[in-house]
C-alpha cells in the first residue's frame, strides 16, 4: 500500500512521517513541543516515580510532568513537536494511505 504524499508549492513531492511515540524516558516535561503543536496530539501528564524518596538529581530540573500522546491520529506530520524538543523523544513513521 502506498504512503501518503503531498507537494510541496514548488511542485516536489513530500512524504509526512507522524508521530509514533514519544521516549517518555528522556522527556523532560518542558511543554515546548506542546505548545507548538497544531492539532491537539500532545498531553502533558504528571510523572509517574517509582519511589517517593528518590533523591535523584537527575536532568528533569524538578518537573513533575512528561508528554504523551493525547490523539495521535490528529497528527499531520509537521514535525514542529521534535524541532523544538531539546531532548529529541519523537519517532516518526509514514503512514499508508487509507481508503
């Protein structure tokens, strides 16, 4: 089955690859990626620790949240959520067209 393609104004062909996952692992729940975000695909959520008395001085700079991926099928593969990610969480796949 066939990806789905566009042009672009000057006429070249451009295949979208959306959203796929987000590495929650490396997430640092700044909310850039949130707020650039067009459709709605993104939810920042609280941090789920194992442990309540985790003295870690890890890089998350004291936040309690991660992103998520509210509605993944809203994405239209701008790709603006991983250009503004410091961390680059964001895989990307084509998607077959639909019929």
């Amino acid at each position: 089955m066939p990806n789905i393609t566009g042009l672009t104004l000057g006429g070249t062909s451009w295949t979208p690859e959306f959203v796929t996952n987000i590495n929650q692992e490396h997430c640092i729940g700044c909310g850039r990626c949130y707020k650039v975000c067009p459709r709605d695909v993104l939810n920042l959520i609280e941090k789920v620790t194992d442990d309540d008395d985790s003295d870690d001085d890890s890089d998350d700079d004291g936040d309690a949240s991660i992103m998520s991926l509210k509605n993944a099928r809203d994405c239209i593969g701008c790709g603006a959520c991983n250009r503004v990610c410091p961390k680059k969480c964001y895989s990307y796949a084509p998607s077959p067209v639909l019929a």
